[in-house]
C-alpha cells in the first residue's frame, strides 16, 4: 500500500518551518504528500529566489511559515508574512518570490 503522507514524522507534534532548510542560491521543496486530490508540500525560498509564473489546476492554499514572501496573482501582489495565508485560485497566473528568506506550506486542492 502506497503511503498517503512521506518525509515527516507521524504522531508526534512538530514544527512545520524545521522540516525543511534554507540553501544559499536555492529554492528547496519537500513533497508530504501527492495524489490525484491534494498535493502537501513544505517550500524554503533563499532571498531573491522565485518560482516563475505559471497556472495550477487546483486551489493552491499557502501559509507563510517564516520570513516574507511576496505571492503574486493575476498580476497583483501580496505579500505574506508569518502566520499569514493566501488562496492562488485555480487557473490564474500566479508566482512565489523571496523578499527575504521565506518559507511556506503550500496545499493544492485538485
């Protein structure tokens, strides 16, 4: 049997910002979970580093985790900081951007 969620502990309580580490130059990802219904992954952005414009097929729910992030949506820009959360409707053009380190929780409902 497949297992529904990878790469983080279960059953005990965590810190979802220490599950994934900032890289000099980079924007690491650590996938928790993929399925035909929901994608779970954890995001560490170094400042200055961005995912580029592109469109996603479900709802993607972000919650900064740590720093500030800049979202953009349909060409309008939000900026997120700890505790903060945004939905990125499903396609429309969006992007993530470090304005400083960032860190984020990213759920995609498909």
């Amino acid at each position: 049997m497949k297992e529904p969620m990878k790469n983080i502990a279960k059953g005990d309580a965590l810190i979802l910002k220490e599950q994934v580490d900032y890289q000099p130059g980079q924007v690491v990802s650590k996938t928790l979970a993929q399925n035909d219904a929901v994608s779970v992954t954890l995001f560490s952005f170094d400042k200055g580093e961005e995912i580029s414009t592109h469109q996603s097929e479900g709802d993607a729910f972000v919650t900064c985790l740590d720093g500030v992030g800049r979202i953009t949506i349909d060409g309008k820009d939000s900026i997120l900081q700890e505790g903060e959360s945004i939905v990125m409707p499903a396609g429309h053009p969006h992007a993530v951007f470090g304005e400083e380190q960032f860190k984020m929780l990213l759920v995609v409902v498909f």
